[in-house]
C-alpha cells in the first residue's frame, strides 16, 4: 500500500480514536475513613491531607453526642481564636488551611477535570465558610472559589462542585509532575469558641488519562511521512 493511501487511513482513525480516549474518571477520592485517599487511579498517587501551620484542628471522626451526628466519619478543620481569618485570602496568607497533593504516575498525560465534595458549619454558629485554590506544576496558586459562606448547620451538608477543565496549566500535567489542592477555613470573628472548625465530606477529583494512542498514533504518521517524502526525492 503506497504512503499516502496509508497516511489517508491513520488520519481517519485517530479522528475515530478521539470519543473513545476523553473518558472521565475518578483520579482520587477522600471519604474521611483516615487523612489519607480511600482510593486512587493508577494514573495518580495521592497525598494525605495535611494541615498548614497554623490550622489548629485536622482530624477524621463522627463529632457531637450520642455516637455522633452524621452516619459515618467525616474531616474536621478548624482555627484557634488566634488564627481568625474573615477572608479566604487572609487565611491562605497566615497558612490557614488543608492541603492534598496529586502526582501523575502514568507514562502518559492526565488533565484534570472536576473537583466536588460536601461541606458544611463545624457548629452552631454561623459566619464559617472556605476558600479553595490549586497550586500547578508550575507552583503558581488558582482560586477556584473565594469566600464561599456556609449556610447550613452542622448535621447538613451542602454540595459543592467545581470546574477544572478551563485552567490550562491541569491540562496534559506530565508523568511526575503535581498539582496540591488547598482549602481555606474562613471565620466571622464575632463568636467566641476555643476553636472554630468546619466540616467536610467526599472530596473527589475526576480528570482524563490521556491515551498513548495518540501519541503512538502521532509517531507512526510523522515516520510515514518521512518515508513518502524520500519516495518523492527518489
């Protein structure tokens, strides 16, 4: 078969190639068991959650009387009196937040896509909220969402769900290469409690494994075309 008609047939099937290599998969996901991931993709290993220095409270568990308020363990962070921050920048600041890094393991790509998880007040009181942002490859910090309020008493989660498939730098992150997620605790400071926490549940994040297809694909037509090329100088 000449060249070109091969060159005809591969461009054809990495067009047919391209629905079938943008499945979207669950990358991580943090149910709360302990600080570390309950489970990750091959493509990905994850980080436990971490606390910056000045959040006073990171811990897993089932909080309030009566063997608890939800039906399983969910993540408590909180903040001392001395570490109040009314805003999400002001808390990322004065380092106070949870962190959660993602390292990709496969040979090929990965592209982040969606970041969700259940949140709520870590008590009674209102003015409690958070911050979210990613820091990528590169190290530079994205707010994903700033001074988000918390409106429902603990006991109730809100769900939360957000877009990663629009920042470019999540895109396509290399073999070795990280993205750390970090989440803000925001605080009216006109309460008083020793500490001031909020609550989170089933943190997940989804993206796309990048197919070595494509890759493969690409070598394959770039060594054709050196062939049709010194077929045409001969």
């Amino acid at each position: 078969m000449k060249p070109i008609k091969i060159l005809g047939i591969l461009a054809a099937a990495s067009c047919g190639l391209a629905p079938f290599g943008q499945a979207q998969i669950i990358l991580a996901e943090y149910n709360m068991d302990s600080l570390a991931a309950s489970a990750s993709d091959v493509s990905v290993s994850a980080g436990d959650l971490t606390a910056a220095d000045n959040l006073a409270v990171l811990s897993t568990g089932n909080p309030g009387p009566d063997g608890g308020v939800y039906d399983d363990d969910i993540l408590q962070a909180g903040v001392g009196t001395d570490h109040v921050y009314n805003t999400s920048a002001a808390a990322f600041e004065n380092l106070a937040y949870f962190s959660y890094t993602l390292t990709v393991d496969s040979v090929d790509p990965v592209s982040f896509e969606n970041i969700s998880f259940q949140a709520t007040r870590g008590g009674d009181n209102p003015g409690r909220g958070f911050g979210l942002r990613v820091i990528d490859p590169l190290g530079t910090a994205i707010d994903i969402a700033e001074d988000v309020p918390l409106t429902t008493p603990r006991g109730t989660f809100s769900d939360f769900d957000y877009d990663l498939s629009s920042i470019a730098s999540l895109q396509n992150v290399a073999s070795g290469e990280s993205i750390t997620f970090q989440m803000a605790v925001v605080m009216n400071s006109s309460f008083g409690s020793a500490t001031r926490s909020i609550d989170v549940d089933n943190i997940q994040v989804t993206g796309i494994p990048e197919p070595s297809a494509y890759a493969a694909l690409a070598g394959l037509l770039g060594l054709l075309i050196v062939a049709r090329r010194r077929l045409r100088a001969a």
